[in-house]
C-alpha cells in the first residue's frame, strides 16, 4: 500500500519546520502503514497539480497538508478539484460551524472565510473542532501502470496548522485507513542508549540485529537511529497473530538487553530525567545540582518530570569564578592553580551544592561550550562533570571531549551528567 504525503506551503520552503511530516509518519506506522514518499511543493496552482498528478499514478492514499486557508495563496481545494475534474460546492452545513467559530468568540467573520465552505463534490468533510479549515475525504478509482489497471486511491485533504491537523488524523483519519485497508498486525518497541555511538551499538548487537529476519508466522525488523544525545534501536514485529508478535518482541528485546546491558536506560516514552527520577523516588533521595557552562539546563531537565519537588532541592548557576567562590565555596587557589574547567573545581562545586542544600546527592557541570574560550590545552568541548554522594563516600568526576555548536555541547554534558547520576544510583560505578 503507497502512502504519499504532499505538503503545500511556500512557508515551507523558506525555512518553516514542517512537523506534520514527522507526525503523520509515527501515527501511519502504528497501524502498518507507511509513507513512501513526500513532496513539498509552494502556493501555486499548477505546481500543486503537477504534484497531485503524478502522486495519483503511483500512490494508493494520499495525504494532503496546507493550503485549506481563507486567502488568495490557499488553493489546495481549487487544485484538487482541477484534477479530479469535480465541481467546488458550497456547503451550508459547513458555512454555519465556520459562522459558529467565530460568533463563539464574539468576533465579526470576515468575507474570505466563506471561501472555506466550498467543499469538492462527493467529497466526505472532516470537521474543524479547533480552526475553520474543515478537512476532506475522496475516494477515487483511476488508471495507472503500464496495463493500464484500475486502482482504488484514496485522497485525504488536511489542514497545516498541528493544532487543527492533529485532532482530525486521531478521531477521522486513523479510524478510516484502519477499516479501508486493515494491515497485518504491527507493533514495536525502542530502546535508549545512552554512553554509546551508533557503529558501537552496532558492534555490540550485529550478531542479533539483521536487516530482516523472517519467522515463522512474522517479521522482525531493525532500526538504529542515532540522536545527538542517545542512540535508539527499534523492533518492528509484523504478524498476523497478536501473540506470536509479542513472543518475537520480547525475545529480540531480551536478546539485544543481553548484549547492552546497563547502556539500555529505557524503553518507548522513557527519558533519563524520567528514569533518575523514579530511582531517586524508590531509594528516597534528594538531589542538587551545581551548573557552569550548562547554564541552569540540568536544572531544568530534571524539573520536567512531573513530582520531582519532591527529590529536587535547588539547582545554583555559578558561572562566574567570583560566584563559585562565594556560593559553593570554591577556593580561589584551586581556580588559580587548576582552573574553572578542571576535574578540582567541578568535584569542589559538587561537595559545595551538596553542602549548602542538604541534598543525598549533587552534580555539577564545568566546561567550555564555545564557540571561543578555547585554547590548544583546554579546546572547546572540554567538560568536566562530577557526582557527590557523601553518605556512600562516593565521588565522581569524568573528562568529555564533546564536538558541535554551543548548544549542542550543553546538551551533551546534560544527557551525560544524568546518565552518571543513572548509573550511580544502579551501583554501575
């Protein structure tokens, strides 16, 4: 089964992110469908049915996102009708929720909205709960291929905007494909890892990982994706019973657990912050952070976890040399004989935090984020990050050599202070 997505929007080839690709993609593969190809294409009539034209020779679903507006520029409708050689009908139906939008928040409708209420003939009409662009369903039977058979495909007419977009592919469209063109059952899980580079978690887990494994009554896949922080390794089972599919699952987790061991940190929505938090929740321990170059983004990783007031104490941004002396209490001989990027002063700011907040536990962050700041013996990326746990007399200080752009260094030295911290917590070191 083809998928195509056809994103329209001169927006979005002049820089906007188009998240609806990313979106649209994870919600098609939950139901064993997936988008083969995508076309950006800007607010031109015959560009758009260009496009549509030739999605209609090779695709059996296509998607459409954009161009549902009241403007001059919005001109998906018009394009579509064009190709299909169907009339633009006003829909009175569709007039009056348009009207009701506005007269909800007590504003005057503008004219160019009427524009919105002309729907393609034969067309089913997915309501706007959020917007006024209401989205469209066609189904249409056409010629494609060298014999020239006939094919069934599938035209789905969404708006841009995420927030209108969303509700209407979870409450319409995910319902519709799952009855038109039900798949064998699919499902999958992630693994985090965290400590390791792509081609290491290869290394590690190449003798279980194939680029296709077929069974007996299923399919398992593989992925490894590689994210600036993490890598993940995602299994795909494909069957058609729901327990065989699950057996596979769950044998080919446990085989590449086997081969990872403690770098695996979680599974499908989990994060580092979530997983620190349910340890520190389950040994009941308090935590406080020291930050230099991260800036107070530790701080706020770990308070995005719903409840972690009730571990976190205080989170100190001493960026200064004057404020690591006066807050937590680093000696300025150390500064001066070793520097604010060292192992002495990031060890020191962890026992100083740890001191003035009472926590069980403490990190702190030091280093050079760049892009100047560096010299031949401390280069750019040069961080240290240090744990104290003084009822365990445990301490920790590690040296890292991160690479990229400012903030892709800040974000390194966060990922890795929470695994230190992960692992401390485990007794992995």
């Amino acid at each position: 089964m083809k998928v195509e997505l056809v994103s329209i929007g001169t927006e979005l080839l002049k820089g906007s992110v188009n998240t609806d690709i990313a979106y649209l993609g994870e919600k098609l593969d939950s139901i064993g469908l997936t988008i083969e190809r995508e076309t950006t294409v800007g607010d031109n009539r015959e560009r758009i049915e260009s496009v549509l034209r030739e999605a209609l020779n090779r695709s059996d679903i296509i998607i459409t996102t954009g161009g549902l507006g009241p403007t001059f520029d919005d001109l998906t409708r018009e394009a579509i009708a064009r190709v299909l050689k169907k009339k633009l009908v006003f829909d009175k139906e569709v007039m009056h929720e348009i009207a009701a939008h506005f007269a909800k928040r007590d504003l005057e409708m503008p004219k160019e909205n009427e524009r919105q209420a002309y729907t393609i003939q034969g067309a089913k009409v997915i309501p706007n709960k959020v917007g006024t662009a209401p989205g469209m369903i066609l189904e249409r039977r056409t010629r494609s291929g060298a014999k020239s058979k006939v094919k069934k495909v599938s035209i789905i007419m969404l708006p841009g905007p995420p927030r209108e977009m969303r509700p209407m592919v979870e409450e319409v469209l995910l319902p519709y494909l799952k009855e038109k063109y039900e798949r064998r059952i699919l499902k999958k899980c992630v693994l985090h890892i965290s400590g390791l580079t792509e081609s290491a978690t290869y290394e590690k887990i190449k003798e279980v990982v194939e680029i296709e494994r077929k069974m007996e009554g299923g399919i398992l896949r593989f992925t490894i994706l590689a994210h600036l922080t993490s890598v993940d390794v995602e299994i795909s089972g494909e069957g058609e019973n729901e327990l065989l599919v699950d057996e596979m699952l769950h044998k080919a987790r446990q085989e590449i657990h086997d081969c990872l061991g403690d770098y695996i940190y979680g599974q499908d929505e989990d994060t580092l912050e979530s997983i620190v938090s349910g340890l520190l929740l389950r040994n009941r321990l308090t935590l406080a952070v020291a930050e230099s170059c991260t800036g107070g983004l530790l701080g706020d990783r770990i308070t995005d976890v719903a409840g972690s007031s009730v571990y976190f104490k205080e989170g100190t941004v001493a960026y200064s040399n004057e404020a690591k002396v006066r807050i937590l209490g680093v000696k300025e001989e150390t500064l001066n004989q070793f520097g604010a990027v060292s192992r002495e002063t990031a060890l020191e700011m962890a026992r100083g935090v740890q001191r003035i907040s009472g926590a069980d536990i403490s990190l702190a962050t030091t280093g050079i984020a760049g892009p100047t700041g560096g010299t031949p013996e401390k280069p750019v990326g040069l961080v240290y990050i240090a744990l104290a746990w003084a009822k365990r007399s445990v301490e920790i200080c590690k040296e890292f050599r991160f690479i990229g752009q400012r903030r892709e260094i800040k974000e390194s030295t966060v990922a890795s202070a929470l695994d230190i911290l992960r692992r401390a917590l485990m007794g992995k070191d």
